[in-house]
C-alpha cells in the first residue's frame, strides 16, 4: 500500500536515519537527530514509480524522503503496523462481499433464477430475462 493511501499531509512519521542517512547532509542528520519525529507537508513523485515525501525537520528545514525510509505513526504517537492496515483492509473487504452476497440474493428474489432458453425476439429483449442470464451465470462466481 502506498504512502499516500496510509497517511495524509499533517501526519507524524518517524524517520528511520539509518536508512536516509546516506544522501542527507549534516545539517538534517543533526536536526533528525534532535528529533526524528516531523510532520508530512507534502507528497514528491520521487524516480518516476515511487511517491515521496516532504517533511518539515526540527530546525524548520524541509527534506523529502522515500516512503521505505519512514514509519507513519497513529494518533498515540505508535508506529503504525503494517498488520493493522491490513486489518483495516480485511475488513472492507469483508464488507464489500456482504454488500455482494445481500445484492445477489436480492437480485435472485426479484428475478427469476431458472434461465430458460428464449428464441422469441419478445422475450431476447425482455431486461429480466437478460438479467435473469446474468444472475445464473455470474451466480457461481466468487
């Protein structure tokens, strides 16, 4: 999951130094010293396939970093886990198929779920019986 679906502009990261270390200059490694929590001002598209970010540092300079060199943090200051955003994904997920599995059903009440062959032009253009086709053949589907 990108960075930008996880945290928005104003939320906390914490930088890994270890990581980023390597391309800044002394002045921010000694301001992410101080203190390696800062707040997103901004996205970066970073080499064309990656989405960055700008982070406003201890001393009021601004630095941009790779999305790999920062861990976003919850509202209690926490790391947040890449576990609970894919619990947060399951359980949209879950939810999408209950809306699936209660529309089918609803359909399936309200249509006829038996398809019969038709060769009447009356009947081919009838919109039940295409979705009454449509039901039956998407029923299986999961």
């Amino acid at each position: 999951m990108k960075i930008y679906e996880r945290a928005q502009i104003g939320s906390n990261v914490q930088i890994k130094i270890d990581l980023a270390k390597k391309r800044l200059g002394k002045e921010s490694i000694k301001a992410i010293e101080i203190s390696s929590i800062c707040q997103i001002i901004d996205f970066k598209i970073t080499d064309g396939k990656g989405i960055g970010v700008i982070l406003k540092l201890s001393n009021g300079k601004e630095e941009w970093f790779f999305e790999e060199e920062i861990d976003i943090l919850n509202e209690n200051g926490e790391i947040l886990e890449n576990a609970e955003i894919e619990e947060e994904i399951d359980l949209l997920f879950e939810i999408f198929n209950f809306i699936k599995v209660v529309t089918w059903t609803l359909l399936a009440l309200i249509i006829p779920t038996e398809y019969k062959l038709k060769s009447k032009i009356r009947d081919l253009l009838n919109p039940l019986n295409f979705f009454s086709w449509l039901l039956n053949a998407f029923k299986d589907i999961q």
